[in-house]
C-alpha cells in the first residue's frame, strides 16, 4: 500500500510542477503581450490605411482586368458552343454557293443584277 501512496505522491509532485511551469509561461505570454502590444498597433494602424489607400487604387485596375476576363471567358464560351456546329455551317454555305452559280441570272431578280 506505502508504493501505491508512493506513486501518487510522485504523480502529484509532477503535477504542481507542471501546473508552476504553465502558470510561469501564461505570465510571461501576458508579459510580452502587454509590451509589445502599443508596437503591434501602431503597424495595424499605419498599415491599415495605407491598405485603403493602396486598395482604393488598385480596385479600379482589378474591377476593369476582371470585367474583360469575364467578357472573354464568355466569348470563349460562345466559341465553344459554335465550333461543333461550323462542319454543317460551312455544307449550308457551299449548297448556297452551289446553288447561286446554277441559277440564271434572270432569276436572281433586280438585286441581284
């Protein structure tokens, strides 16, 4: 029974022991928080308007680069719908010249002239 006892002191030694080491290493976090925090903010500040300042120039340049991304992916996609249909389009053209180089030209009426 005196090892079971002796095993729990030990267990609760080390306890406290990392229980001391947490708390020395909370404080010293709060430590270097507290110091630094003035520096911390002051780069927040300056970097956060010149941040809005940067963006407010930058947002027109990215606003027209995306618009013409936009329009050509869509142009892009247009082209991709037409190009399967372009064999039947260019049968449909060479019936018509087929069809223009037969008829007379009496048939082709005054426009055509």
């Amino acid at each position: 029974m005196s090892g079971l006892v002796a095993i729990a002191a030990i267990v609760f030694a080390a306890l406290c022991i990392a229980g001391t080491v947490a708390v020395i290493v909370f404080v010293l976090k709060v430590l270097f928080w507290v110091v630094l925090f003035p520096i911390r903010l002051a780069f927040t500040l300056a970097f956060g308007i010149l941040g809005v300042g940067f963006a407010a120039i930058v947002a027109p340049l990215v606003l027209v680069i995306g618009g013409i991304a936009i329009v050509g992916a869509l142009l892009a996609a247009l082209f991709a719908i037409v190009a399967p249909l372009l064999p039947v389009i260019l049968l449909g053209l060479v019936g018509w010249a087929i069809y223009r180089a037969s008829v007379g030209p009496s048939a082709r009426g005054f426009a055509g002239s």
